[in-house]
C-alpha cells in the first residue's frame, strides 16, 4: 500500500509541477491569435470547386449485401469459453450472450423494418471539401409554433444519426411529445453523419479532424441557408459542436453538450482540479460532485475504459480489418460500449445489461449501419443493385488517430508550438452553453466550475439517469433540458 502510494506520488508531484510550470508559462507569455486552417480537400484526387447540388437521398441497401450479411453471421467461429469464475462483461464481450445476438441477428432482425425508420425524415447528399456528407433535414410544422430556429446534431462514436431517432420527432413537436408546455419554440434539425460514418463519404485523404469535421459542418449549415444556428452534441458531437464554436463564434447562437470536453487548462482551472480532489465538498457546489476526484477517473475509468481510444489513435486500419470482415467481431466490439459506456456496473452481468435500455434491434441497427455503410458516390451514379458495398468502421477509427495528430490539437514538438493549443482545445469558448450531465457518462465527471473556466457555461443539470448515449437512452430528459436553454436564450433577444 505505502509502496503505490509512494509510486504514485512520484508520478503525481512531477506531473503537477510541469503542468503549473505549462500553464504559467501559456498565460504570462501573450497568445497568439487563433488561426485555424480555413479550408480543407478531403475527396479523391487534386483539389477542385466542389459540386454544390444537393440531392435526396434514401436508405436501400441491395438484397445482395444483406444476404452475405446474413450468410457471415451464420458461419461465425466463436470457440473461446467463457471463464468459469467470469460470466460476465469484465473481460470484453460474453461469448455465451454473443451467441443470443448473433442468433437474433440472423434469424429475428429485420432490417427493412429499420430501413423505414431510417427513411422516415428527409435526408440529402452534398459535397463538402469533397466529400459526400449525408444529412437529415427535417422541418416542424411552423404554423403550430412561434419560432422555428435551427439546430446542428452532432451524433459520436460507436454510434451514428440512428440515435437521434427518438429524439428528433421531440425537436419538431416539442408540445406533442410532451417535452415543451408552450409553442414558444420547435428546432428545424440538421443531423449530419460525420464523414466516415453513417451513409456520409469516407475521407479519401489524411488531416480529418473534428476541427476539420467543424468546418465542414459550418459550411453545410450555410448551404442549407443557416449563418446562425444552435448546436447540440455528445461524444464527437460534442467535440466537433465546441470546435466550430471555438473557431466561428459569430456563427454559433448556443452551445448544448451532453458531454462537457473540460479540462484545467488555466491556472483557476488546475486549482480547481487539483483542491477539488482533495476536498470537494467545500469546493464544488452540487452534491453529485462531493467525491470527485480526478485521480479515480484516471484509475477506475481511463485506464480500464480507454484501451480502444489508444489503439484508434495509433493503428485504426489495424484493428478495424478485421471488424470490417467480420460482423460478429463488429457487433462484439461496437455493443460492449454500448454496455459498459451506459453503466458502468452493467459490465458485471453476464448479458452486459444491454437489453436494460435499449432493444437488440435497435443495437444491431447502429451494428448494421456501419456493415452496410455504401459507395454514397456510386448511390448518386449508379443503379442501386451496382453498389458497392464497404463497411466504414475503420474510416470511423481513424477518427481518433486525426484527433491526436492534428497539431491544432496536440502541437507536441516544443514548448512555443504547445502554446498554439490555446488555439485549440484550450481556447475559451465565449458562446452561451449549457451542459447536461448524466450521472452515469464515464467521460464526463467535471463540475460546472471547472467546466466553466474553459467555456461560457450558463447552465448545468445532473439528471437523475443515464449514461453515454443520452439521446438514445433517455431522449426525453435530453430534449427538455435543450429546449429549457434554448427557450431562455431567445426570451433574452
């Protein structure tokens, strides 16, 4: 005991002076101005005026794709037993609850059922930077409503726009679903799938990054006639959402997170962090953070939680060959996030607590999206039974890795080039936001005052349920809370 902790210590106290010595260094010496890359090519070949036209777009995967889909799930090979002191969720996915989801896969799944959902709000296709970018644009009945005004959803990994789909008949009937009292406001939803993801395009060219994915995404709202707009994300949602508002400010009328990407990047912020662990109940101010300590999210979530992080981050294409030829090792992969990330207790259960919130059909829907995932350049061009189909699990992976190599976020090489992070992650985000906290998000334990030093934060709540996937699990709770910000901002104009 006195062993770790001295080790521990001796990790620690270094850490904490270079951390202070950093941040002294960042605020005393001026910073300059951000200058984040105004454009982008991220599309095969050289650079050229991209095509503008916007085209409708249906969800139609062949028969063809579904019928290897099915025919690969019939002849997997799972031959590991499961431990006998460890059935449960522990030490990845249960091979014995694996085979129930395969079996309901194959022979209860009905993806044409989904496929009517996917299609039941209007989706587009667009080339932006180069890649073709897919996107619900769905519009509330504005004779019901005062205002209508526009939202941004930013969707995250593993999952993809199908998340949305509880919520978004919320956002366009707020009174009707109970989510709203009054018809003071309904949000016309702009969902994009982030390229790489959903029915988007596959960046053909390294350097997409979430400030990339956000400039991309302001440009779309601008095409679909939106200068100003409101913002809401978790996951990469929330990362790429608080990107454009770093970088385009005067584009961004509120910013809503169900994921708070704070950390003590100012000399009040490493106070808070570094006092906060030590005595929390006298320094933040809501109970649910009375035991926060920063050291129990590096040893109880990051490092048991974030092995998947570091191997995006370094060989995506390495990892995802064989999700992308193997669905069951997709399913596996993808829906033990889908697990641990809504509860973190759920990995003690021998079924990963999976079906406690959601349904097998609409986990394997988020399954099968990244399968099925088609040439979107081929859909525009071709007949529907010439598509190619390629799966986009690795081009979601490789996500990460430009997120860590993109030297707008994490400009390593020496100490001048780390102050460009002021530019990035660290620069203040002056824009209105509002953040709901889910007690049981693994990723997102910060207190509002620590949350506050690195952005506007306006408004803070703790639900009292929910995990990772908030407009997924619980999109009721979600959507109140984004109508509650938004309404208060709009009252103020």
């Amino acid at each position: 005991m006195f062993l770790e902790m001295g080790l521990l210590k001796l990790i620690i106290v270094p850490s904490l002076v270079a951390v202070v010595a950093f941040l002294a260094y960042t605020h005393l010496v001026p910073t300059p101005k951000p200058d984040f890359p105004r454009d982008g090519w991220f599309g095969t070949g050289m650079k050229r005026a991209d095509d503008t036209k916007i085209t409708p777009f249906k969800v139609a995967v062949p028969d063809a794709v579904l019928e290897d889909l099915k025919n690969r799930v019939a002849s997997t090979r799972i031959s590991h037993e499961v431990l006998e002191d460890a059935n449960s969720f522990e030490y990845g996915f249960n091979a014995n609850y694996l085979k129930k989801v395969l079996d309901h896969w194959q022979t209860k799944y009905d993806w044409r059922k989904q496929e009517v959902i996917l299609n039941s709000w209007p989706q587009f296709i667009t080339e932006v930077e180069g890649v073709k970018v897919h996107y619900y644009h769905a519009k509330p009945d504005a004779k019901k409503y005062k205002k209508v005004v526009p939202l941004l959803l930013v969707h995250g990994w593993p999952g993809n726009v199908f998340e949305f789909y509880k919520m978004l008949p919320m956002l366009l009937d707020p009174v009707a679903h109970k989510v709203a009292s009054t018809h003071d406001i309904a949000f016309e939803v702009i969902a994009p799938s982030i390229p790489g993801y959903g029915f988007s395009e596959s960046p053909k060219k390294t350097g997409f990054s979430q400030l990339a994915a956000a400039r991309v995404f302001r440009k779309l709202m601008e095409r679909v006639g939106h200068k100003k707009f409101y913002m809401q994300g978790g996951d990469w949602g929330s990362i790429v959402t608080s990107q454009l508002a770093r970088m385009y400010p005067e584009s961004a009328l509120g910013l809503h997170l169900n994921m708070a990407s704070a950390s003590p990047t100012s000399i009040k912020g490493l106070f808070y962090a570094v006092v906060g662990s030590i005595i929390p109940q006298h320094v933040f101010k809501h109970s649910h953070h009375h035991d926060y300590s920063t050291l129990d999210i590096l040893t109880k979530v990051m490092l048991p939680e974030s092995g998947y992080m570091h191997i995006q981050a370094t060989k995506p294409d390495t990892v995802g060959t064989g999700l992308n030829d193997s669905p069951a090792g997709l399913a596996a992969y993808i829906l033990e996030k889908f697990s641990t990330w809504t509860n973190g207790e759920y990995r003690k259960l021998p079924d990963g607590g999976l079906t406690k919130k959601f349904t097998l059909d609409e986990l394997l829907t988020i399954v099968t999206i990244y399968w099925t995932q088609v040439n979107v350049h081929e859909f525009i061009n071709k007949c529907i039974d010439q598509i190619l189909h390629q799966g986009n699990i690795v081009a979601s992976q490789r996500f990460y890795k430009e997120c860590f190599t993109d030297p707008y976020n994490f400009p390593l090489t020496n100490i001048d080039e780390m102050r460009e992070m002021q530019c990035s992650f660290s620069h203040y985000i002056s824009v209105p936001t509002a953040h709901a906290q889910f007690p049981n998000e693994l990723f997102d334990k910060q207190p509002a005052e620590i949350i506050a030093t690195g952005m506007n934060l306006t408004s803070q709540v703790v639900m009292p349920d929910g995990g990772h996937f908030a407009a997924f699990e619980h999109p009721s709770d979600l959507a109140k809370h984004l109508f509650s910000f938004v309404g208060g901002l709009e009252k103020k104009k």
